[in-house]
C-alpha cells in the first residue's frame, strides 16, 4: 500500500547540539530542528488531512499527519522491527498506512523511522522524542502527547517514557503510554527462545552452520563478516524442514522436526521462520555492534520439553553461557525499569506468536517493581495479527487512555470492552478484549536459565 505520491523534498538537516548529559540523552543532546515541508499523505490516510514531512538533525526521516478536524491531540508513534537496513522515508510511510486509523479517528500523528538500522533502543527512544519537540515546535502545540508503541516499538516507548520526564525535560513530555504487541521484558529476556530455536534447530538440522563450514557459537547469530543471507537461510530451512512447502508436502522426516520445534519452542511452525531469521541476523547485529563482540544470549540451565526423547534432545543441544558484560550493556540500553511516571495501557492478542502474552505478565512485575504497578493496565484480545488487531480497538485504546489522563477514570479490561463495541459503528467491526484473561508467568513459556 504506497503512497499517493510521495515527494522527495525532505528538510535539510541542522546541526545536532554538541553538548549532552552523562548518558548521552538527556535534554542537551537536542538542538534547534528544520521545519518539516508539504509532503502527500498515503493513500489510507483521510484525503482531507495534510501531511510533513523530514530529516531530523540525527539523522531520521519522520512523517506527520493533521487531520483536518483535529482533536487537539497528538499520537507520537514507535515503529515495531527493528529493522537492520538504513532508515527511508518508505518507512515512515509504511508505519502511518498501517496506523491511519489514528488519524481517522481525529489525533495527530507523528512517526519517525529511527536514526538506524538494528537492535538500539535508547537511540530510537531519542529520536522520538526529538520529533515530539519537533512537532510543538514547528506544527502545533497539541492538548496531550500519548506515546504509542507498537511490538519492538513498545520497548522503545517504555524506554523514552521513563528517561524523559517532567524530571528531566522540565515539563511533562508524555501524558500516557500506549503499547501494543509489545516486546516487554527487555532484549535480556524477550530473545532467549530464539537462542532455544537456534539450538534445537542445528541438533536437528545441522546446516546453520554445516559440517563443511567453520564452526561458531550461535548465541553470536552469525560472525560478524558473514555473507549469509536471508534466502540463503530459507532455502536451508527449505532443504532441513520444508518450510516453503504445505504441511501436506512435506516428507514424514521434515514434518517431524517442525513437529519439534513447535512443540519445544512453543511457536507455530508458520513462525519459525521468522523467529530463526531473528535470531540469526538480529542477534549478530546485537553482538557484533551493541556488547562488544560478546554475546548476551545464553541457555546454560535450560531443560529442554516437548519433543520424542528430551533426554537425548538435552543431552545433544549446545549451550552457551551469556557473557556477564554482555548483558550489562544489552540491558542498560533495552531493559525496562518499570519507572514511568505517567498512564500506561497495553493490549496483546492472546495468541501472538512474536510478542508471547507471557511478556506481558513479565513487565507487570518490572513496573510493580519500580512503583509504577497502578499506572500500569493490561488488555488482552482473541483474535488479531501480531502486527494489527483491528481498527476498533486502537480508539477504544486512546478514549480509555485519554479519560484516565484528564479525567482521573482509571480503565479496567472490563471497561475497555464494554467500550469497544460502541465504535464499531464508525471503525468496523473488530472487537474482541478478553476482560477475565490473564497471562501466566514467562517461565511458564520460556524456560529459565542461568543468567550471570
């Protein structure tokens, strides 16, 4: 879904301030920002909207929408990935296709695309905030600012809500949190199954890596001066487990060894794919540019179930042991601390295979622990995609959201459905909020380990 003609003036760029605090992303690392110019809105977004769009000073393409009647409000929106190519201005455009219901429903919409590609959290947490303080600056000064994040995203506005506050920005800079699909436990906890998958996977497999090719420990996903690709990699998932084939037409010998993952790895074998591209190529992005060259990924402990003979499965998997570094570094940059000072409301499709429910139940326990439990509520959904639940459900979200913040009405997941439906008229249909759901301990999903 492209644009309706996306123009290719984008703002020059201005010069980044020099100066910035002790972590490098407090106030000072943000200077005077080019205003945005005309662009055309993609085809999804109202035709009465208008639309900006830019360069920041760092680096990120970012895209704004106004609707034509707006309701005062601003949607500041974190994108899901990441991914490690480069940032483009398609992206952006891609990010406020998917979300135009934001737009349609009467908020402001702001995206950037991030500064980079890969798995950097603090970074992409900047960069939002900075088109926060572009928007006021040089669009409008909207009632209330929700920060919205979406899968990896969500972990990005979890990150920004607690390191820009009223503290430390000198006024309030968010006045609530939406996280939706969200990789909530931290880049520590949230990819340890994809170590799992790769394990399994190469007792099974043996081809990532071959025999023939140079051994290394998968916990790094691949050398740093690896030519692999992601075809080179679907055709050996092809080859081991025929996953570019129907169930039906693969042989008994391949369908077994899906059978396996899925049931060890706890995933649907439509998500192995995905879940091993992860936890090839994102996983040598986190260790050869973001720890060092050490890995924080480990399975040293894990006790592997699910599959014919988990004696033999735990006695053939290899296991790794997370550098203590490591993980100090992937977690000071990804972890949440549960210190938000402001509303938080989160939804989850139940069955998400990228995001499992059980992230959820982790990050309830990160924001109790750093005393933010009552600004925190969960929803959860039957039905959805990873990527989208419905056009309802996002409104039904922000109005919840929104007469938490001005009006003091804490939502319940019993109010939010009771909610949703009346939208329908205006959205479609599309409700599905689980009230009575409540999801179990990530232990209970993805084995525990020996951390450092």
């Amino acid at each position: 879904m492209g644009a309706r003609h996306w123009k290719g003036l984008l703002a020059a760029a201005a010069l980044a301030a020099a100066g910035c605090n002790s972590d490098g992303h407090g106030d000072d690392a943000f200077g005077r920002e080019a205003a945005p110019v005309a662009a055309s809105c993609p085809e999804a977004v109202p035709s009465t909207a208008r639309c900006l769009s830019g360069r920041d000073s760092a680096g990120a393409y970012y895209l704004i929408a106004m609707p034509a009647q707006w309701n005062g409000h601003l949607v500041l929106h974190a994108h899901g990935g990441p991914s490690l190519e480069a940032p483009t201005p398609e992206r952006a455009v891609e990010d406020l296709t998917r979300w135009a219901v934001m737009v349609k429903a009467g908020y402001a919409w702001a995206g950037s695309t991030f500064r980079q590609g890969g798995v950097e959290v603090r970074d992409a947490a900047e960069d939002t905030e900075r088109l926060r303080r572009i928007f006021r600056e040089h669009v409008a000064q909207p009632q209330r600012t929700v920060l919205h994040g979406q899968s990896w995203g969500a972990g990005v506005a979890a990150k920004a809500a607690e390191t820009y506050t009223a503290a430390s920005v000198g006024s309030t800079p968010y006045d609530a949190v939406l996280l939706t699909s969200g990789v909530l436990a931290g880049g520590t906890r949230s990819y340890d199954f994809r170590l799992d998958l790769r394990v399994v996977y190469q007792y099974l497999c043996n081809n990532h890596p071959r025999p023939t090719e140079p051994a290394y420990p998968l916990n790094i996903g691949l050398p740093a001066d690896s030519t692999m690709t992601q075809a080179d990699l679907n055709a050996r998932t092809a080859e081991c487990l025929g996953l570019d084939k129907p169930a039906a037409q693969r042989t008994p010998e391949q369908q077994r060894k899906v059978q396996t993952i899925a049931s060890v790895i706890r995933i649907p074998a439509s998500a192995i794919q995905s879940h091993l591209n992860w936890g090839t190529f994102h996983f040598r992005d986190v260790v050869s540019l973001r720890t060092g060259g050490a890995s924080p990924f480990g399975n040293t402990g894990v006790q592997y179930t699910g599959s014919e003979d988990d004696a033999a499965l735990n006695a053939g998997v290899l296991r790794y042991r997370a550098d203590p570094q490591a993980v100090t570094r992937f977690a000071e940059d990804t972890d949440p601390t549960g210190r938000i000072p402001v509303p938080v409301l989160s939804t989850k499709w139940i069955d998400d295979p990228t995001a499992f429910v059980e992230l959820d139940a982790y990050f309830a326990q990160v924001m109790a622990q750093g005393g933010s439990a009552d600004r925190l509520v969960q929803t959860f959904t039957t039905r959805g995609t990873h990527s989208y639940i419905s056009d309802p459900t996002y409104p039904t979200l922000m109005d919840a959201l929104l007469a938490w913040v001005e009006q003091g009405s804490k939502p319940t997941p019993a109010s939010v459905a009771q909610q949703c439906p009346a939208l329908e008229a205006t959205f479609g249909a599309g409700c599905s909020f689980a009230p009575d759901y409540r999801p179990a301990a990530l232990d209970t999903r993805v084995p525990p380990r020996t951390r450092p």
